[in-house]
C-alpha cells in the first residue's frame, strides 16, 4: 500500500466513501445499469487503494476521472451484447430519493424515458452530457476527465445537448400529480377494473416491456389504450401468489414495484402528459432489479 505517514488505510477508505455516491451517480446515468454501475464503482476504488493518495489534491476529480473512463469503457462494450439482447432493452430501474427539493435536472437524468434517450448517444457524448447537465461539471473539468481537448468537450456537449433536446419528450414533473395517477394505476389493476385504468391511459398510450428472454414479457411495444389496458389485465393476473405490489420512489418519480418475499419481481415506472400516462415501462427481468431490492 502506497502512501506517507498519517495516511494509512482508515484515511484511504474514508476519503473513498465520501465520493462512492456520485461515483455511483455518474456512472448509473452513463450506462443504465445498476450493476455495471456497482462494478465501475469497485474498480474505481481498486485503483484508488493503489495510488498514493498523499499526491493526489482533487480527490473528487481523481475518482470522477477514473470512473467515467471506466464507464465509458463498459458501455462500448454494452452495447455489443445489447444487439444480441431478447426483446427490447430497458434500463435497470434504481430506488431513487423523494426529496421534492432534490435538483429538478439531476432527477430527470435517472428517468427511464431520458436513459432512453442517452442511449442514442455515443459512449463519449454520454458521458460529456451526464457529467455536464445533470452534475454541473465545466467543459475544462470534462476535458480532464474524458481525456479531451477543452474545445473538443465543448462541440461534444453542444452536439449532445441538441441531440437529447431532439429526441427527449417533456413528460409531467408533478410529483402530486404522478403519484396519484400512479397510485389509481395500481388500484385500477388489482381490481381488475378496466374501465379505470383506461382513464389514466392516454389515447396514444405506449408500453414497453423488458423480461430478457426470462419471463413472458411482450417483446415489442404495445401501443393504444385499450390494448395497453387489456395488457396490464392480463398481466396484473399473474402476480405470484402472496405478492405485495407497492408504490415506491423509482428513476425519480413515483412506480410500482411487485416483490415476492423479499425478491422484485415487475418494476413499473410511468411518464406522463397533461396528467395522463403516455408511456408505461415494465421491467421483468430478474438479472435487472438489484436495484429495487428492499
């Protein structure tokens, strides 16, 4: 272990776990993924147990840098094995803080519907958008961290800025409004009423569901609000017995979550317009809710 005097391993892990949430943070929007997310978080720290951390002054620009290039790293090769993927893809749905003052721009990174839309991006623009307009990073500290020039990192986030302003629907922000669309929702399918569920549906109403090949989720969208009600029915009628459906705080805005036991099983999250939902995604695959374990 590398260091000097005064600097031994408690100061180490110390001076690590102050930073391991925004390292978290980052790498998550980066890459959709909790669990690659995890992963670049544990790499980050097993360079930082190697270093000499009595010559490093900026320990949150060090481990930012580490960990986006790690990230990066991880999403090229993501997206490989995304083409081979069963079904369609959705981002792993993450627990996510209720706190109405949390930053409006932070919460709406972590939406399933703009991890959507980051995904049209390249690895590199990913990474310039997310440390840029959701963590408030300057393009001279991006540059550093992505190992650009700062007039590169600059085109870079202007390209991606358009490019997500492009392509991002704005969806209802109401965390009231939300939750109580959410919660009749989720009242309307355990009580099999079909006519109230189609009250929250918008006409336009499109669901995607991700199972991975491991559950009978739909593998292309469904779309309209009588097909998209008929669906989650259907889909509502085969909760595993003694399973509790709950609302819960997921990707920023309220969700249902079904947990058999302590196990999820469905993580539901919702994006709305003018108070009606526009767009469902489910997530059934079970290699893709570690985090929305309780």
């Amino acid at each position: 272990m590398h260091g000097r005097p005064g600097v031994g391993q408690p100061a180490i892990e110390r001076a690590f776990a102050e930073h391991r949430a925004l390292l978290h943070a980052v790498a998550y929007r980066v890459l959709g993924s909790v669990t690659e997310a995890e992963d670049v978080v544990q790499d980050a720290w097993l360079r930082w147990s190697r270093v000499d951390v009595a010559t490093v002054a900026d320990a949150e620009g060090y481990l930012i840098r580490v960990a986006t290039r790690l990230a990066i790293d991880r999403l090229r090769s993501a997206r490989v094995r995304r083409e081979s993927y069963v079904g369609s893809w959705l981002p792993e749905p993450i627990l996510t803080d209720s706190d109405a003052a949390q930053n409006v721009l932070l919460k709406e990174s972590v939406s399933t519907a703009m991890l959507l839309v980051l995904e049209t991006l390249s690895p590199v623009e990913r990474a310039v958008f997310v440390l840029s307009e959701a963590f408030g990073y300057g393009h001279h500290e991006i540059a550093h961290f992505v190992g650009r020039k700062h007039a590169t990192v600059r085109q870079i986030a202007l390209r991606a800025r358009k490019a997500v302003e492009t392509r991002h629907r704005r969806y209802d922000t109401d965390q009231e409004t939300r939750r109580q669309v959410t919660e009749r929702f989720l009242a309307a399918c355990l009580g099999g009423d079909l006519e109230a569920l189609m009250e929250v549906l918008a006409p336009d109403v499109t669901m995607v569901s991700d199972g991975g090949g491991f559950t009978g989720a739909p593998r292309i969208a469904i779309r309209g609000r009588e097909r998209v009600a008929r669906a989650v029915v259907i889909l509502s009628t085969r909760r595993p017995h003694g399973s509790r459906t709950r609302v819960f705080q997921v990707n920023g805005g309220p969700g249902i979550i079904v947990h058999s036991g302590r196990t999820p099983v469905l993580a539901v999250t919702f994006h709305l317009v003018k108070g009606t939902i526009e767009a469902i995604h489910v997530v059934s695959n079970p290699e893709k809710l570690t985090g929305v374990v309780l």
